[in-house]
C-alpha cells in the first residue's frame, strides 16, 4: 500500500511479481524433490 502511493499501481506489481518470482524460485527445490519421490 506504502508502494501504491509512491509509485502507483506498476510499480505495486513490479514489486508482486518479484516477491513471487522469488518465492517461486525458493519453493523449487521442494517441488523437484516432490515430483521425483512421486515418480519414482
């Protein structure tokens, strides 16, 4: 919301994504293992 006043709504969503891009990349390595113990 802070963001959202600064520098409007691209800036919010610039800011989203990265979080979730960040997150993404975190959870990889759990969701490889998950797939693989899956498939094995």
């Amino acid at each position: 919301m802070v963001l959202s006043a600064l520098g409007g709504r691209i800036l919010l969503n610039q800011t989203v994504d990265e979080r979730l891009s960040i997150a993404y990349m975190d959870q990889m390595p759990a969701v490889r293992k998950g797939l693989f113990s899956i498939s094995t």
